[in-house]
C-alpha cells in the first residue's frame, strides 16, 4: 500500500458472517470442543484522503484493496492470527497527465495474469459503500483448520478471470475432501501443538478440488522427470491465465505456491550468451521462458504479488537428490476441454519449425525466412546464438485469434486476403495453443514474431505423439493446413507483434 500511495484506510470491525462462523466452528471441532473465540478487522486502503476524513465521504474515491484478519483464542490461550482474504490493486503507478490529472500504469515489465475485478463494501448494511479493485487474491493458512495448499488453491482460483463459481473458502475444499476435523484418522490436517507434525494435502487431493470445481489439472512431477525444465512447463499456463500451483521442497521443507504471472527482462543476459559460450545445456531453441527474470507469486508465509526469481529453485541436479529447495512439482489449472498441456504443444511445434524451416528453400525475396532457414543449420556451441529460433506458447480462442489477424499488417505493410480469412475461420477449433516464432532481437526489441504454429487444446496423447494434431501453421510467405499435402502461399512476409497473455490490464510501460 506504501509503494501504492495509500493516504487513509478504514478499520472496521466485522459482523460474524457465513464463513467466518465456519472458521470458528471448525476450531472448535479441532480442539476438541474447546472454547474458542474469534475476532475479525476488515482494513481498506484509498488512494485518497478526504479533507473530512469521514468514511462517507471516500464514495467515488479510488479503492487500492482490502484485507480481512482473523484472530483465533484457542482453549490453551494461544492465538492463530491470519489473513482470511485480501484483494489488493495490481502494483500500479501513477504519473501525471495533461488531461486527467493522473494516469495509473501497470510496473514495467511486470506481467500479472491471473488477476480480475472484486468488489467490496465498507459500513454498515443500512448505509454503506460499494467499490471495485482490479487485482489478484490473497490468503492465509491458519495450519490447525487449514494448511499452504487450501491456501494456494484459494489464491489461484479466486484469483482466475476464467472462474466465475462462488468465492472458493476453505470448508468447500475440507467438505469436499471428507476432512471434519475429527479425531478420526485422516479427517484432520494442520497441527494444534507447537511439537505436532503438521498434515498438508496430497498431490492427488489438490487434483480432487481441481476436478470438483470443473476444471482439468497439468501435472509435472520435476522429482519423477528431472528432463522438465519447470520454468519451460508453467510459463505456457501462467501467459494463458491459467493459475498454477508450484511445489517446492528440499528436505526440510514441503510448501506450495500460487503462481500468478511474471516479469520481463529484455535485457537478459543468458538466453543467447549461455549457447554463445557453450554453456551447458545446449538447446535446440529457447523458450521465452528464459528471459523471466521471476515468476510473481502469493506464498502465505511471506505474502502476495512476491518475485520468486527463476533460478532459485531450479533443478542443477537430480531433484531428488538435491538438499536446496527447488521446483518439484507443479499443478496447472486449464479448462476442462484442455487435454493436451502447453509445454508439450511447445516442444513439439519447435521440432517441427526447426524441421519445416530447414527443409525449405526460399525465394531470393523473403528475407526473413531466409534469415530462420540460417539459423537452424546447427546447434555447435561456435554458432553463432544472437538470432536462435525463440517458441512462445500460449492458449487461445477461436474469435479472438480471429480478430487479431483480420487485422494485422507485417513490417512492409501486407495483409491477409479475404481468402486467408476465410481458410482460418474453417479450421480453427474453439481453443487452440499458439507457438509464436522468432528470434531474440525480435522479441526482446521488437516484440515480434515471424510465424506461428497451432495445436489444439483438446486430443488423446496417442493422438499427439503421432503427429496428427498440427493444425496450421505459418512463415513467411508460406503456410499450410489441413488437409493438404503441400504448402502454400501466405501474405504475410515479415514480422507481426506477438500475441499477449492473459491479463486485465493493459501494459503501458515496456522495455
């Protein structure tokens, strides 16, 4: 709220409601029956301050977000304080204008994509105030009712623009798991005292609430295939909006986070020098993946909007073996018609640039293609790395595909024809994953690509080894479809901008 700007926030103390009775109850339930109270504050926080300083007087101020505190008495006096759930503005600038006084931007380079409106009310319920704040959700664990994965669940799924159930509360997730908080065995999670082992969730129970709530899970073991590189599996889904639980372990600890978007560094170092240099490992292509400097997540132990920095958990050796904390699962969100993941679309649709643009020769006139057909020659740690094929993945809908290319124009000004159109809107399917192509200096400098390569979301994994779920793809000047057996001409014959991720805001501020 400091970096925000905040001027005042208003303190109330909460009426018990529907869930914050279940809070109660189930503490009750934990501890054997014991008395047990329970008080709740409700803080937001404005970015500005009216001269009155009366509450009524904040109606049509701007609302950067609000948290609600829990603290729980337990029958030995000990307290549990938490944050039952917070919302809070995405982080945000502001910078003067000539027009409308101030302009709110989003932080350079720093790319949240699970984030959506909420709305919340101060004051009583005969007079009160209604605003709206454009962020991502927060929670905490209270490890006696509930432990990191209620949390981290919560935080991914209210934080969705794609999920428009009810609000996801931690009885929901006990109900559903059969957890009452009984001396039974298996009905009880968290610990009570101080010298207890606390019970987390299982990988498979996670997977339950996911399936119960109607969506489909992507899971990645990194302990079971170390050959995953964990940022290459979760960037596809954290561009598409599609939040991912992130697991991460050495052998003290076993936690889990939400992971809700990511930063940019154009400027990155090791995604071009690493092969320059010979640096091990040699890839065929480089993921964009490689240029997030961090992953943005909410872990409640530390709080929200927190940068994980991407090589801090990642795997130098076999996981399993690996004593520093580090990357050993992860648990993608999707919608339930997706069924193939995105790192898969990703690794398969680079083979085939990789394939397609070394087997073609192109026209004396297409110069960027004739620039991709150079450097896919080889992968000798001698050649030179500055323009690598670059793969970016990501989900997409049919009509919004569309819409963008009616409209684009490559750097010399070409379209597509009426008929180009048209072939697009006959194969195209409802949800599809996106390949973008390109090479660094277009990416970091230009943010664009030179082609892309589509797979559907939906498909049987016989299906997709065997090849058969390409459904189009483009370079310049060339394209092909189903069900043709050679290529043909495109229109476009440069660079297009890239698609961009999911995300409620517009990103003002780049670099």
């Amino acid at each position: 709220m400091r970096k925000m700007g905040v001027q005042c926030f208003v303190r109330e103390e909460l009426a018990s409601n529907q869930e914050i009775e279940e809070e109660k109850q189930a503490t009750v339930t934990r501890t054997n029956g014991g008395v047990v109270t329970l008080t709740a504050l409700r803080l937001t926080f404005f970015r500005d301050r009216p001269p009155s300083m009366a509450w009524r007087n904040l109606a049509g101020m701007e609302c950067l977000g609000y948290a609600v505190l829990i603290t729980l008495t337990l029958p030995d006096n000990s307290k549990r304080p938490y944050i039952l759930e917070s919302v809070i503005r995405f982080p945000s600038l502001w910078t003067p204008t000539e027009s409308a006084g101030v302009q709110a931007n989003a932080v350079t380079n720093y790319y949240l994509h699970s984030c959506r409106e909420f709305e919340t009310v101060i004051g009583k319920a005969k007079e009160n105030l209604t605003f709206r704040v454009n962020g991502s959700f927060f929670c905490q664990q209270n490890d006696l009712t509930h432990v990191c994965a209620h949390a981290a669940l919560r935080m991914g799924i209210n934080s969705s623009p794609a999920f428009t159930g009810p609000k996801l509360t931690n009885k929901f997730i006990n109900d559903q798991l059969g957890i009452d908080h009984s001396e039974a065995e298996g009905k009880r999670i968290g610990k009570y005292s101080p010298e207890a082992h606390s019970v987390g969730l299982s990988t498979e129970q996670i997977v339950c609430i996911v399936n119960k709530l109607g969506w489909k899970e992507h899971v990645a073991e990194f302990d079971l295939n170390p050959d995953i590189d964990y940022e290459a599996f979760i960037y596809p889904l954290i561009e598409s909006g599609c939040p991912t639980i992130l697991g991460v372990h050495n052998p003290a600890t076993a936690h889990v986070l939400a992971v809700l978007g990511h930063t940019l560094n154009s400027d990155r170092w090791t995604p071009e020098a690493r092969l320059g240099y010979g640096a091990f490992p040699i890839t065929p292509y480089i993921s964009t993946s490689a240029w997030a400097d961090h992953f943005i997540v909410n872990d409640d132990n530390f709080g929200m909007y927190v940068t994980l920095p991407a090589e801090s958990i990642r795997n130098i050796l076999v996981p399993k073996h690996n004593p520093n904390l580090h990357a050993a699962l992860a648990i993608g969100l999707v919608p339930p018609d997706v069924t193939i993941s995105g790192y898969g679309a990703e690794q398969a649709a680079a083979g085939l640039a990789e394939k397609l643009v070394r087997l073609t020769d192109p026209t004396p006139q297409n110069r960027w293609l004739h620039l991709l057909k150079h450097e896919t020659h080889e992968c000798k740690p001698t050649h030179d790395a500055s323009q690598r094929l670059v793969c970016r993945t990501l989900l997409c809908k049919r009509q919004e595909y569309l819409g963008i290319m009616k409209t684009v124009e490559d750097d010399k000004g070409n379209r597509l024809t009426p008929t180009e159109i048209q072939t697009l809107e006959k194969i195209l399917p409802e949800r599809f994953w996106v390949t973008e192509i390109t090479v660094p200096n277009l990416y970091t400098g230009n943010k664009r690509k030179l082609g892309d390569i589509l797979t559907p979301a939906k498909g049987t994994g016989k299906e997709f080894l065997t090849g058969a779920m390409m459904l189009f793809f483009w370079f310049p000047g060339l394209s092909w479809h189903e069900p043709l057996t050679s290529m043909q001409g495109w229109s476009l014959f440069g660079h297009i901008p890239l698609l961009r991720g999911a995300s409620q805001s517009k990103q003002l501020l780049e670099w």
